[in-house]
C-alpha cells in the first residue's frame, strides 16, 4: 500500500518512521518534509491544504492511505474536498472532517461541546469586542492567575496566563480590539485557572463510537529550566508518566475519553483520526484544558516510538470500524525526547545554519522538525530537531538523549537541560 504524510515537523518524521517500519507500506510519499523524512521516502511538493492538488497526487501515485499531520488542513477542510471526488471514495483518511476539526478550531465550540456532553473543564466565557466591558467585568469575577484564549488556531501562541488583573483587561482589548492574533482572536474565551500536573492522552477514533487508546505523555511548553519564559511548541516530552496510575487511567477513560467519544457520534461530528486530550489532574479529579484534533508535537516524539502495533493495521481498522477488535501493544520502557531549537525562539530566530554532528545513532532516534536538506542539512525553523531515547525510567532515557544531543550543533543552538524535572 501506497502510503502519504502530510506535514513538516517532528510529528511528521516520527509517524513517516514507524509506517516505514510496517510491512504492509509498500511506498511512502511525505509532503512537503524534511531532511529527515528524506531518508525514509519520497519528500514531494504539495500544497498540503489544496484538496484538488492533494487529490490529483493521491490518484497518480495510487495512494491508499493519507495521514493528515498538522492541524490547518484539517480545519481548512482537506478530508471533506478528497473525499468530495467520487473516484476517491474508497482512500483512507487519518484526519476528521471539517465539522468535528472544530474542536481544535474554535474554543468556544470545544467548551460547548464539553459542556453539552458534560466532559469536566474550566468555567468560561466568550467575548467579541462588542461585549469587551462585559468580558472585563467577568475577569474581576476570577481569582488570578487569569487565562485568555483566542477562539481560532494561532500557531500555540493564543493561550495567555496573566497575575496582574489590569494586565488581563489590557490583553483581552488588545486581543479583541486590537486584533493582536488577527482573526484568530475575534473572539475570547475567559475561563478559571486549572491548578495541578499537567499530561495529554491520544485516541484514534474510529467514527463509529470505537477507539484504541494510545500512550500518555508529557510535554514541556516553556522555554526556560523550570517552566519559565514564553510558550513554545514544546521543548520535550516524557512517557510514560508516573503519576498516570491506573485510578487516574480508569477515571479520565469514564469522565473524558468516552463521553468525548460518544458526544461525537450523539453530535454526528465525522471523526476518523487521532484525537489529542489536553489535560489537567486537579485535586477535583482530570479536567480537560483543551482538544487537538490531531497528534501534538512533541509528544508524538514519544508516543509513537512506544507503538509495538502495527500502525497501518490501526488505519485499516479505523476505516472499516473494527478498532475496538485490535490489542494496542506499546513498549513498557521510557521514552523521552528533547528539543534542540534555534537560538532566539520562540522570538525571532535566523534560518539556514549548518547542523553539525548529526549521525545514526545507536540509542538514540534523533526526529527532524525543522530541517532542510540542501548540500548540507541546515536549520528552517525555530523547533530544530528532537532527540529521543528509551531507558528503564526516565533518567536513564534522558541520558541516552542528551548524550547525543552533546554531540551535534548549529550556531545558536539551545535546548532544555531539565525535561522531566517535576516527575
């Protein structure tokens, strides 16, 4: 079977890698890529939210599979426009439809939807800038630390947690009035600061009320030693975590993962793809912070490498409804990665520096994120590259990995020395 990625990143390359690893992949297309991906298939050039093009791709290179990665396509309505050609009925897509991807692209109809199928979360509120003074009055109504999230997808960069009272009514304006996220933040959602660890779960639902559930992870957002500094992408992740004990598995799968998936089905949300759950453990039990509708990144650095199963013999499933009939096997060890990025993110950083050091390494998976590969390979984007390794618990992992780590560069290179610090 011919197989197609879509994407760029470390997600990406970590999903190219274990669907090459399948015997069932007989050739493996990724668009657009990256240097590391080269190496596993073809890298191609597509314009990735163009169905017509994705479309015309698919039917010449006999595809059978496309895996949507990133989160925009979805959104934007990729698996609706290839499932729209009548000669494409039979293609699977590992992505929802454009309904159900409004999970992750607008808040307030995830909160909604929460609410509706009662799925525990945060209180709330949605403002536009017509209702500003009410969102301002509704802020003096919280206890700090105050949490402001632009409804529409703004690259990770629309969640703010603001102390300062006066602060959060200057970004809400700033955000609503000023169009600080642009159409993105047209509207607001305010809602109560969750307290407690946080960790994400993964689900490949099946559309049909099925589900296998898939390891837990946690990542780290900010950019400094001990979660200080501004949000990125993610500068590392973990799995699995010790905390996620089986009260809390039992719990979270009765609580979130069901009602999530069965409030699809109740709601008629298409959902045939990767289900992301953004959690909190508070003292009142998992509460959901938000959903992606696709894997994260770089927790898929983690979570995918644990996969023991077949990862194509899980799309088919998915496809023809029979998910809830295969046993998902996952590597008991650790795995942890660790971002290397480029000097200046998640602020401005240069494109185009030479990576050094890089080879195969003997323990150690190094994902590429944002690479290119020219004469040499160099860096085009602020996540450079993961570095991931297992060990019987985490240190040991974390030491494979930041051994090899030590062993490449590229000008302004920095990474985080302490991922996994609070497990």
């Amino acid at each position: 079977m011919n197989i197609l990625v879509l994407g760029s990143g470390g997600r990406e390359h970590a999903l190219s890698h274990k669907i090459s690893q399948s015997n069932r992949c007989e050739k493996l297309f990724i668009a657009p890529g990256n240097a590391g991906t080269a190496r596993l298939g073809e890298n191609v050039s597509l314009n990735i939210e163009d169905a017509f093009e994705v479309g015309a791709f698919v039917k010449a290179n006999d595809i059978g599979i496309v895996v949507i990665g990133p989160e925009a396509p979805l959104v934007l309505g990729l698996h609706d426009g290839l499932k729209a050609d009548p000669t494409l009925t039979e293609l699977i897509v590992v992505g929802p439809r454009q309904a159900a991807a409004k999970l992750e692209g607008s808040k307030d109809f995830a909160k909604k939807f929460m609410f509706r199928h009662k799925i525990p979360t945060a209180a709330y509120e949605t403002f536009t800038k017509d209702t500003l003074e009410q969102g301002q009055a509704f802020l003096e109504t919280l206890d700090p630390p105050y949490v402001l999230k632009a409804d529409g997808l703004a690259a990770g960069k629309g969640v703010l947690i603001i102390e300062d009272l006066n602060e959060a009514k200057g970004e809400l304006k700033r955000m609503l009035v000023d169009a600080k996220f642009g159409d993105a933040s047209t509207r607001v959602v305010v809602e109560e600061f969750l307290s407690g660890l946080e960790f994400s779960l993964f689900a490949l639902a099946d559309g049909h009320g099925g589900y296998a559930l898939l390891p837990e992870a946690k990542d780290y957002k900010r950019i400094g030693e001990g979660d200080t500094g501004l949000n990125t992408g993610g500068m590392g992740a973990i799995s699995p975590i010790p905390f996620f004990d089986d009260a809390l598995r039992n719990r979270t799968i009765k609580e979130i993962i069901e009602p999530t998936i069965k409030g699809l089905v109740k709601d008629d949300l298409p959902y045939q793809g990767f289900i992301f759950f953004g959690l909190i453990n508070t003292d009142r039990g998992p509460k959901v912070i938000e959903y992606n509708v696709r894997l994260g990144d770089p927790e898929t650095e983690v979570i995918i490498p644990r996969l023991e199963t077949d990862i194509i013999d899980l799309f088919i499933a998915m496809n023809n409804g029979t998910i809830n009939e295969i046993e998902v096997n996952v590597n008991p060890q650790t795995a942890a990665t660790v971002m290397a990025v480029s000097g200046g993110y998640p602020g401005s950083y240069e494109k185009g520096k030479v990576i050094h050091g890089l080879r195969d390494f003997d323990q150690t998976t190094v994902y590429h994120a944002g690479t290119r590969l020219l004469k040499e390979i160099i860096t085009s984007g602020g996540r450079v590259m993961a570095f991931t390794s297992f060990g019987l618990n985490k240190e040991e992992a974390l030491s494979k990995s930041y051994a090899a780590l030590n062993e490449v560069s590229f000008e302004g290179m920095n990474y985080r020395k302490d991922i996994g610090f609070d497990l």
